[in-house]
C-alpha cells in the first residue's frame, strides 16, 4: 500500500509538475527579448534479473542517455552543448548540462525538480534515439568531474 501510494503521489508530481512548465511556458511570451535560452532535449546498466515481468524489471532499471543541442542564438551550428540524464525506471534521477561558456549545471530529482525535464522516459523519445544511450561508468566520471558529487543509488526511488 506504501509503494503504490507513493508511485501514485510520484505521477500526480509530475503532471502537476508538465502542467506548472506548460503555464510557465505561455505566460513568459513577455520575457523572449531576453537572451535566446538553448532548446533543451525533452524528447546503461542493467540490473540482474529477479523480476516477475518485464515491466517490473523496467520500473528497476538505470539507463542513461547523452543528447547534443545547438544554441540557437549562436549563427555557428558547431557551437553545441550537451544534455545528459539519468533515468530509474521511467523518471529523471539526475540531469547533467554542459552549455558552452558557462559552468556545468548538475541536477538533482528532489532538490532540483523545476528545473528538471519533467517528462516520462518513453514520453522523451530518448529510447528510440539511436547512439543517445551511455553506460553508468561514462555518466558517472562526467557527473563527478563536473561537480555533482557522489550519488547514491536506492530502490526505493
């Protein structure tokens, strides 16, 4: 009872959450003179196997995803930064951005969640994105370096 009700309160969050950024979104048409803001992708290890079905076996699963975008503001198409994120079973853990000319930004869920891709993994598109998936190794060297500190992984996320 404990677990589903804190998988419900997890999916009231964040469509709370989709709705808050979608709102946010429209109302700031007044801010757009403001500096061109890059577009942020919206659209791994694996853990041993003890899981009933294959959909439980995902809501356990670590994958970790490396996206480049271009600024917009930017006329040199050359000129990328990269979105990296961390994902257990389909919601966003961590989030890594590396934007050029600027200090890496290193995210956390529970701490940093309005600033956080607020969607579901599948609702990314992320999984059908081919060359995008990173191994936990890759993610974590980069997370450190950039100053993200230890992460802990837990179950019961």
């Amino acid at each position: 009872a404990v677990v589903s009700t804190q998988s419900t309160g997890r999916e009231e969050f964040h469509r709370r959450l989709k709705a808050y950024q979608a709102w946010k979104q429209k109302n700031s048409q007044r801010k757009k003179k403001q500096a061109a803001k890059p577009d942020l992708p919206l659209s791994s290890a694996s853990q041993a196997s003890s899981y009933k079905t294959e959909e439980d076996k995902a809501k356990h699963e670590h994958r970790l995803f490396k996206v480049p975008f271009v600024y917009p503001s930017y006329n040199n198409p050359s000129v990328r930064g990269w979105w990296y994120a961390h994902f257990y079973g389909k919601w966003i853990v961590r989030q890594l951005e590396i934007h050029p000319e600027k200090a890496p930004l290193c995210l956390i869920a529970g701490r940093d969640d309005l600033k956080m891709c607020e969607l579901q993994l599948q609702e990314t598109g992320l999984t059908k994105r081919k060359g995008s998936e990173i191994t936990m190794k890759e993610f974590d060297d980069l997370w450190a370096c950039c100053g993200g500190g230890t992460y802990v992984l837990r179950e019961d996320q």
